[in-house]
C-alpha cells in the first residue's frame, strides 16, 4: 500500500504546454524530494523541502519550479514543456534523518514531450 | 563528478546462489549508505542501510558490507530468488539526512 501517490504515472503532451506532476503522501513527513530518472542513468535530485513554504533547488539544474503550501502536497511545474524534459519523474518523502527507512518514494510519472 | 558509482551495468546469477552487487563512493562526507531496489515503472524501494562507522549491517537475506579505507560497499543477497530480479542502486546520504546521491545501478537478473 503505497503512502506516496504520484499523478499521472504517464504523459504525452506536445511542446509548449504547461503542466503540473503531482505528488501526495499521507505519512505526514516533512521532507519531500523531486528526482529526474533517464533511463539507465542514476537518480538526480532536482527540487527538496524541508517543509511548507520551503523550497530549495537540487544538484541538477531543471527548469521545473515546485510548491510546498501544505505538507502532504508537493506539486511540480513546467511552464512550457520541451523534449529535453523527457524523463521519469521520482517523488519522495523521509522522516528527519532519512536513514532508518530510507526515503520512501512514489511510483513516478514517465514524462514525454513531443 | 559522479560521488556514488556502480561499475557493472548488469549481473546475472542462478537461483539460490550468492548475488554480490558493487558500488564505490568518492565522497568521504557521507554519513550513511543505502541500497534501492527498483522495478520497472514503478520507485525505488529501501532495502537496507549502513552507517558509515559500522562495517556490516545484516537483514534476512540482505547484508551490506562497508570497506571504509577502500571506499568501497556491497550487498550480498543470499540466497538470491527470481523475484530479486530487478535494478538495485546505491546511495550516499549527506547532511543530516537531507541529499541523497545515487549510482547509475545494476540490473540484476536471478535465473531459475
């Protein structure tokens, strides 16, 4: 049963458009984490939060922005897709050290812009 | 400059037999390690973790061994079972539990 839930799991959508990946967890931690994923690479952190109204930018340069206004929610922006945007999109959440359980991670949106 | 590496794209091994999967850091400031275990379309999965004053850590089938000198962990898996078949990545954890660097993975297939 999962505790993160990421919508949509997949999309396609043209270049130019705007959208929103969303990202949920129920388990009432603080810190939540964007990874970009291309297929056979590792994870890169693009975005993290220490909590609401927290944002910080990760090790990898994105043009995506994100939102923390309530803890459980934690929504990612591209205002204007392009394929270079084409990737797997990862969203986690931990607890304050974050080692015990590891992160806790959805189950990704598959991003393609066409 | 990738901090967590893991050299062996892929490793195949027969059922009930030891898997072994690499991973090499640069990076001295990590506090903890982790492995992930991913399937297709679906997140990474915490396996387990070890700290970085600690040289094994063990659970049921899973133990991370940390050869601090060398910087160098493994994973062994024993005894290894189909459903083990999947990409396993590594992972360094910095400052307070707040960044984790991955490797690029292995994909490990157990074959019957």
């Amino acid at each position: 049963e999962a505790d993160i839930y990421q919508t949509p799991r997949y999309l396609v959508i043209g270049t130019g458009k705007k959208i929103t990946l969303e990202c949920s967890q129920t388990m009432g931690h603080d810190k939540m984490y964007w990874y970009q994923q291309d297929p056979g690479m590792e994870l890169h952190l693009i975005h993290y939060s220490y909590g609401v109204n927290s944002t910080e930018k990760g090790d990898l340069s994105s043009e995506s922005t994100v939102s923390r206004i309530r803890t459980e929610h934690f929504p990612l922006t591209l205002e204007s897709a392009r394929p270079s945007h084409t990737s797997q999109y990862l969203c986690a959440s931990s607890e304050f050290s974050g080692h015990e359980d590891g992160y806790t991670f959805g189950s990704g949106t598959r991003l393609t812009v066409v | 400059d990738q901090q967590v590496k893991q050299n062996s794209p892929s490793l195949s091994v027969q059922e009930g037999r030891i898997s072994i999967l690499n991973c090499d850091y640069t990076n001295s400031m990590f506090d903890y390690f982790l492995w992930y275990k991913k399937y297709p379309a679906e997140g990474p999965t915490f396996l387990i973790s070890i700290s970085s004053i600690k040289d094994k850590n063990e659970d049921g089938r899973f133990t991370v061994f940390l050869n601090k000198s060398a910087k160098h962990l493994s994973l062994h898996i024993v005894p290894s079972q189909p459903g083990d078949s999947a990409v396993y990545f590594c992972a360094g954890l910095t400052g307070g539990g707040n960044k984790l660097t991955f490797g690029t993975g292995t994909q490990l297939k157990v074959e019957l």
